[in-house]
C-alpha cells in the first residue's frame, strides 16, 4: 500500500467537511478516499502531534467507531485504547515508525461499547517534507492497517497449510485449472507421477498419463460443474514414462476451488488430492480372487463327491472354476495305443463348440498340429502359457475360439501318468495368466486328474 502524507484533523477521509464548506476535493483527495475505503482491512492515520487524521470504513465496521467520531481527537487514549494501555501503545507505534520501515505489532483496542479487541497491525511511518521547527530534526507522522489478530492467524494458518501441503506433507496435491490443466504441484505428487513440478504445469493430463485420464477429466468436470466434492475415488491408470505399463490406483480426493473475492463464488479450479495405494488395492485383490477360488473349488468338490460317474465329477469341474477365471475350457483325454493324440472329453461352456472352430466332445482324437500347446503340455507333463497377437488366424490354427488371445494348457498327472491336458482360454478382454493363475490351473488339473482316473478312462 503506497502511503500519502496525513491531511490535518479537518480533513477526513470521507471528505464531508470539505463538502460542507462548498469547496470540491483535489483529483488526488478522492482518489485516496476511495483507496481507503475500499480496503478489506482497517486504517487509522495519525499525525506528528498524534493527532487522528483518517480513519476508514472496515476500522469503524471492526471497532464501531465513525469517521466523524474518530478524526480529529488528539490522540487513541481513553476511547479507542483503555488509559491502562495507551501509554505502551503509542510507544509500540512510535518505535515501530522510529526504524523506517513497516512492522508488524499486536496489541488491544477498544469497541465503541467497550471491548477489547486484539489486532495485528502494520505500522508504517510517514516522513514529512520540512523539518520540523522545534529544532528536533523531521518529525514524522504514521498510520496503520489493522485487523483481528484471529483473522490474521486464520489466513496465516491457510497459507502454512498450502505451503505444507506443496512442500511437506505426504499426500499428494495437484491444483487443475477450469481448464483442466495443472496449475500447481506439489512434490509429492510429482514424485508420485514420476515428473517434475515445473514440467506439467499447463499441460493436459493425458501427456503424463497414459490410461485412466479419461476418467481422471471426468471427475474433475464433475466436480466443477456441482461443486459438490468427491471422496474415496479409487482411480487406475498407468504413466506413460512406465515402460512396463504398470497399472497404479490411486486414492483420490476431489474439491472445488473457489474465489472469496467475488459477489458470488467463481471456481478457480480443482484441488486433487491423492495418494498411491496401489500395493495396498493390489494385495485386497489378490486376497479376494483367492477366497473365491477356493470356495469355487470347495464347491467343485462337493458337486463332485455327488457324481456316481467320476467323470461327470472331473466334467463339473469346469463348470465351477470357469467363473471369473477364463472363458473358455477344454478337457482333452490322452488317446489309447502309441498314437500321442488327445480326445475331446469335455468343453466348458456347452454349445461353444457350435459357435467357434473348436471340436465338439466325439471320442475322435483332436487334430492338433505337431507344435500345439496341448501336446507340448501332454510331452512335458507341465504346464505351457501362450499369447497371440490379436490375429483371429493365430486362434483358429490351434483350433480355438476365434476372440481367444491368452491360453494356458497343463498337464493331468495322476499316478505317476499324464492321462490329459486341460485347457483354460481368455479373450482379448482379460489379461494374460500369470502366475498365480498357473497355481490355481494346476491345483484344479490334479482334481480332475484324479477323478479321470477313477472313472477308468486313463489309457493303459
């Protein structure tokens, strides 16, 4: 705030004596007026002799005092500052104009009906252009900008957390724009996407995310158009300086921004605020796709243990371990005699045979090419992964379902015997196995082997 020299007692900030004697203000005077008046914190200016020469309107809404009680007294004593306390705050102000520069002092005042008020003030001093004539060198007057000292803490308190939250704390914090561009980083979140905090400010989002920033810009619009905050949104995505395509869930908080300033709020933006929780969702994952496997296989067995015909147990298990684990499923019988082949015994789920080039269960030995997955698992007596290329061709010569794109074949062992192989296909919709799910394929083969081979339906 850029300070002009204290007019004398007569002349208030609001220029109503100035009016009363019939003589317009200076260009200068009213614009000085309106500066004080319209400013969010509260002025009191006081001459050489100490002496009130202004006072705005925020310093009669703070302390009830008007500009016409307030200029013009001789000093803050006795109605603005107890007489207690006057003599140690005109000295306050007096030291702290004495440096020549502004200070920050706190101390109490007094309300119109006789509260005391604690303010945090500005104190600047304001030099005269002639020496004074009392032979003491320039005598200067000084004003100060007030408010409530809690007011201040509070928005001193704002500030330390903004610094905090950008600089210090753990979470991460990235302010998005209207436009949905970063226009702060904070070093966590940098850290956490891997950039640095300079290099994504407005930039869109998709340059540093490869997948998920679709749904990442709709819940940032969502929230800018409602104003309504999210929280608890898990979001996955991957980088894109992650060469291996990690896929990372991120915890997310979404609220809006908005303006004080205005006559009605206006949105600055979105604070997003999260943080990686992507080994915590991964291990909740993992730990429920095991639970429900194991209930799926609990579930197989007893079915099985039902079944008078032990092959109808080994077929039941297809039916039950296919849910959430793959699409299709095949249980292929070694052939009798010295041939190598396999039989079609089973096919999960039914009528799939009809739609998709795969054989339908006959007795007659499948006509799978020299280097099939299933006669590599068959030689092996293991398991064998593979994954196509997305050409339809790479599915249909290894006479599967045209969609398929990740297979696994494994081994039935039982005995000491490899009497089939059993299949598990995925579309291009699942990922590919991994492997737990290598696991789980082999501990259901070693169910089905057993119950084939006590059907009786093993080859000698």
């Amino acid at each position: 705030m850029t300070a002009q020299r204290p007019t004398a007692p007569g002349t208030t900030g609001s220029g109503s004596r100035l009016r009363k004697a019939g003589a317009a203000p200076p260009p200068d005077r009213v614009l000085l007026t309106a500066l004080m008046e319209a400013m969010e914190v509260g002025l009191c200016a006081l001459a050489a002799d100490g002496s009130v020469t202004h006072w705005n309107r925020e310093a009669e809404r703070l302390l009830g005092w008007t500009a016409e009680e307030a200029v013009g007294r001789p000093g803050l004593a006795g109605w603005a500052v107890r007489e207690a306390d006057a003599a140690a705050v005109a000295a306050l102000l007096q030291d702290a104009a004495a440096e020549g520069r502004r200070r920050v002092q706190e101390f109490a005042l007094l309300t119109r009906d006789g509260r005391r008020v604690l303010v945090r003030a500005q104190v600047s001093a304001v030099r005269g252009a002639e020496p004074a004539t009392d032979g003491h060198g320039d005598r200067c007057s000084l004003y100060f900008a007030f408010s409530e000292a809690r007011s201040q803490v509070d928005l001193e308190r704002s500030l330390g957390l903004s610094e905090a939250l950008f600089e210090e704390a753990p979470l991460a914090v990235v302010l998005v724009d209207a436009d949905l561009r970063p226009a702060a980083v904070g070093a966590s979140a940098a850290r956490t996407l891997g950039v640095e905090r300079s290099a994504l400010l407005g930039h869109p989002l998709g340059e540093v995310l490869r997948d998920g920033v679709e749904e990442l810009e709709s819940a940032l619009q969502h929230v800018l158009a409602t104003g309504e905050p999210l929280g608890g949104v898990k979001l996955w995505g991957t980088l894109r300086g992650d060469e291996e395509r990690r896929r990372r869930c991120w915890r997310s908080e979404f609220v809006r921004l908005g303006s004080p300033l205005g006559d009605e709020p206006v949105p600055l933006g979105v604070a997003w605020l999260f943080e990686d929780v992507t080994q915590r969702e991964q291990a909740e994952q993992e730990s429920t796709v095991l639970r429900f496997r194991a209930t799926q296989l609990r579930r197989a067995g007893l079915a099985a243990a039902e079944c008078e015909d032990p092959m109808e147990g080994a077929v039941g298990y297809l039916d039950f371990v296919l849910a959430g684990f793959a699409d299709h499923a095949y249980l292929d019988l070694a052939a009798d005699g010295d041939t190598g082949g396999l039989v079609r015994a089973a096919a999960s789920p039914v009528g799939t045979a009809a739609q998709d080039p795969g054989p339908e269960p006959s007795g007659i030995p499948v006509c799978y090419s020299e280097l099939h997955p299933a006669l590599r698992a068959l030689e092996r007596g293991g398991s064998v992964c593979v994954t196509g290329g997305g050409d339809t061709s790479w599915a249909v010569d290894r006479r599967w379902p045209a969609a398929t794109l990740h297979g696994i074949c494994t081994a039935l062992r039982s005995r000491g015997r490899t009497v089939g192989v059993l299949t598990f296909l995925r579309g291009p919709g699942r990922r590919r196995f991994d492997r737990a799910d290598l696991s789980y394929a082999e501990d259901i083969a070693a169910r089905v082997a057993a119950a084939v081979d006590l059907s009786g339906r093993c080859p000698d």
